[in-house]
C-alpha cells in the first residue's frame, strides 16, 4: 500500500498521467471536429476539409499548452509570474516569438482570406508546387508531384498561385515555320478547335444552361517572330478548374496529331555557327 502511494504520490507518474490524458483529450476532440464537419453541409466539401485541418491545428496547441501549463503547476512555478518577467519575455521574444506570432497570423489570414483549401494545386513563392495537404496554424505542408511532402512555414508564403479557384484557361501556343501558310495554318487551327470542343466538352466550364462559357477557340497571332524561329498562334478555352490538366494534356495531343497528319512544318532552333566563330 505504501508503495503504491508513493508512486502516485511521484510526480513524474503525474506527468506521464497528464501526459496519457492530453493525448486522449486531443483523440476525443480530434474526432468530434472531424464528426461536426462531416454532419454539416453549409460550406463546400474543400472548405470544411480546410477548415476542420485549421481547428484540429488549434486543438493540437491548445491541448499542448495546457499540458505544459499542468506540468508546471506540479513544481509550485506559477505560468503568470514567469511570462510577467520582462527579462522572460525578452528571451522568448529573442528565441523566436515574433517568427511564431507571424506564422500564426499567416496562417489565419490564409483562411480567412480563402487564398487556398486543402486539396487545391497551388504553387508557393513561384518554387514550390503541389496539392495543399494540411493547413495548420504555423506550417502549411504540399504534397509535390513526386511524392515529396513539403512544409513550409505560413510566415514564409509570399505569393501563392492557386489553380482550383473555380475556373483555369487552357493557353496553348503552337509556332510554325515561316514555311507555312498562315492561311491554311488558320483554317486547321479552326478545325482543331471543333475537335476539342466535341472531344473535351466535359472539361469546358459551363454556364446556368450547361452551355460552355468560354470554349476552344482560336485566340490569333500571337507573335509575327517567335524567337527568331516563326509565326506563333494561339488556342484558348476556359476549362472547369477541377479537370484543368487533364484538358491541356488532351488539347496539347489533339494538336500534336492534328498538325503531324496535315505534315505542319514546325518551327526548329536555328543557330549560326558562322556567326559564332566570328
């Protein structure tokens, strides 16, 4: 009996049964966000996704700091005296606190300005891309193409490029040679484009009436000299942004195979060798 009265009377046994009891907590809690989202159906299912990832997040620290806080109160040491202490503060502020409070800050503005939701393809700071994974109060973690997860810290977005925002335009550019008739190079343009909207309807985004908003269509000319090499045009067509890779995939080989069965002189890199021994 005496025994076991001084192990529970051992604070480390307190520990590791605040310990066993946070992680609990944060399980039965972590679930309950996850069961309210699910029963609810006033947002959109990516947004609730988003949403429910920011509040497990909120959880997560909240549980985090009230463990840490009943650590301390086993020792007598009062969180209230430490943090009033200015020469406290001044370490923590050195040890990085304003990094943290930006973070934290990024982060909420990131979902309530709805930049991004969890699920969408983005790219990060023009270097990273990938679908959004998990939005957490300090890191926002992207799943890239190759299977790589990376986490960034929300302080460090400074721009964001989020290609699931309702609606993406396929801009395919197609350069000739000067060989080739723009005449004819036009009026195949025109038939690739009747293609496209029959084969790629499903990928159009469409109005009220179902109808396409924006289909194929042949922008024009884009350039008289592209690169020294020949005449650029243009094909465009608003896709819904669900099904906007999959459309510029199938555009670029509904192209490619139209203009290699009507033998289309493509534009080639010319280098001067001459020139470059001068």
């Amino acid at each position: 009996m005496d025994v076991i009265q001084l192990i529970f009377n051992n604070i480390a046994t307190h520990i590791v049964i605040g310990a066993l009891f946070a992680i609990i907590l944060y399980q039965v809690l972590k679930r309950l966000v996850g069961s309210f989202f699910k029963r609810t159906d006033f947002l959109n299912e990516k947004e609730e996704s988003t949403l429910e990832s920011m509040f497990i997040s909120i959880v997560k620290y909240v549980v985090t700091f009230g463990f840490i806080v009943y650590v301390f109160s086993l020792f007598d040491v009062e969180i209230g005296n430490i943090l009033a202490g200015a020469g406290i503060i001044g370490i923590i502020v050195g040890l990085g606190a304003q990094s943290l409070i930006k973070d934290l800050l990024a982060g909420l503005f990131l979902i309530y300005e709805k930049q991004l939701n969890k699920g969408d393809w983005v790219k990060v700071n023009n270097l990273h891309s990938g679908v959004v994974e998990d939005i957490g109060l300090r890191f926002l973690k992207i799943r890239q193409w190759s299977g790589v997860l990376l986490t960034i810290s929300n302080g460090q977005v400074q721009t964001i490029e989020n290609y699931n925002i309702e609606k993406m335009r396929v801009i395919e550019n197609i350069t000739t040679s000067f060989q080739e008739d723009p005449k004819k190079i036009f009026t195949l343009l025109e038939q690739i484009c009747v293609r496209l909207n029959q084969e790629l309807s499903d990928y159009l985004k469409t109005d009220a009436l179902g109808a396409p908003i924006e289909p194929f269509a042949v922008f024009g000319m884009s350039s008289l000299n592209d690169q020294y090499r020949g005449y650029q045009y243009t094909i465009t067509g608003l896709s819904d942004d669900l099904f906007y890779f999959t459309a510029a995939k199938e555009t670029r080989r509904i192209i490619a195979e139209t203009l290699f069965d009507n033998k289309i002189q493509m534009a080639e890199q010319h280098i001067n060798l001459g020139e470059q021994n001068k």
